[in-house]
C-alpha cells in the first residue's frame, strides 16, 4: 500500500510541477488540462482520476504545498514542538518564490487551505476548541499573506518577533 501512496504522490507532484511550469508563459486560468498532462507525461484518465475536473488545478496545489511542508517537517519534530511557527515561516521563506508564484496568480486560498489542514481543526474537536483552531489558521494566514504583499521583505525572525509583540502586548 505504501508503494501506492508513493507512486500516486510522485504522479500528484508531476502534475502540479506542470502546472507551475506551464504558467511561467501563459496564464494560470488558462491552462488546460491536456497542456497539463502533456507537461506532466500522464494521460488525462490519470488526471481525472486525481483530480475531478480542470479546478482540480487548485486541489492538486493544495495538495502540492501540504506535501512539500511534510517533507520539510521530517526530521524536525522537535523543532516543531518548541515552534511550529518558527519551522513554518522558514519554510515558507524558504520557498518564497512559489509563495509569491501562488499570490501572482491570485491562488492564496490555496495557502489558507493548507494552513487550515495543518492547523485548523478536526472533526472529533469540540466547538470552542474547533473555533480556536480556526481563529489560529486563519491568524497564520494573514500574517503570511501580508508578508508576501510586501515581497518578504522581512525574515521569518522579523515577523516571529511581531507576533511575539502582539502577545506582549496582550493584543493576542
């Protein structure tokens, strides 16, 4: 089963890395999904079967980014259960090239939505821990997506400290 997973995830990662590719000379709303299975060398059942229409480019982004920030988290569990802000925004700058690839092409829900999967709530959560999971996702959300508007033009230290300000404040 884990060659499955693995197989599917490469193909998942081919495809999206088409789609990235594919927009650096056309606009992202207008590329096809036969121009993306081409790029990808996959056929378009394969596509289809991943993806259930032509949105299924968002999905498969959302999918793209959340396995690229699993990638980047092997290895730092105990990173993570210090900071897991800190691990993000170096993530992120990190990868601030496809950050501001995915605002340019008006795609930060897909931001949103993976950082709803990685810090928003579950569906066995009670209400009011539900709400603070979300409140926290979309915080996160914002802050990055401020930092992209301005061009990243602070570290991931600079915007760890803001927060931080915010909690000495009591703002937070």
């Amino acid at each position: 089963m884990r060659k499955k997973t693995e197989s599917a995830r490469f193909i998942k990662n081919c495809i999206a890395e088409s789609i990235i590719k594919l927009s650096e000379n056309k606009d992202y709303d207008d590329i096809t999904v036969k121009e993306i299975c081409e790029t990808a060398g996959v056929g378009r059942t394969t596509y289809y079967r991943y993806f259930s229409n032509k949105n299924g480019k968002n999905q498969c982004l959302v999918e793209y980014t959340f396995s690229k920030w699993a990638d980047y988290c092997v290895g730092k569990e105990k990173q993570i259960s210090e900071d897991k802000a800190r691990v993000l925004y170096n993530f992120i700058y990190e990868h601030k090239e496809y950050f501001l690839w995915l605002s340019k092409n008006g795609l930060t829900n897909v931001i949103f939505d993976v950082f709803y999967l990685s810090f928003g709530p579950n569906q066995e959560e009670e209400s009011h821990i539900a709400a603070i999971k979300s409140f926290t996702a979309g915080g996160i959300y914002g802050i990055v997506y401020n930092w992209i508007q301005n061009g990243f033009k602070e570290t991931p230290n600079e915007i760890i400290n803001k927060f931080s300000l915010l909690k000495e404040e009591d703002l937070l």
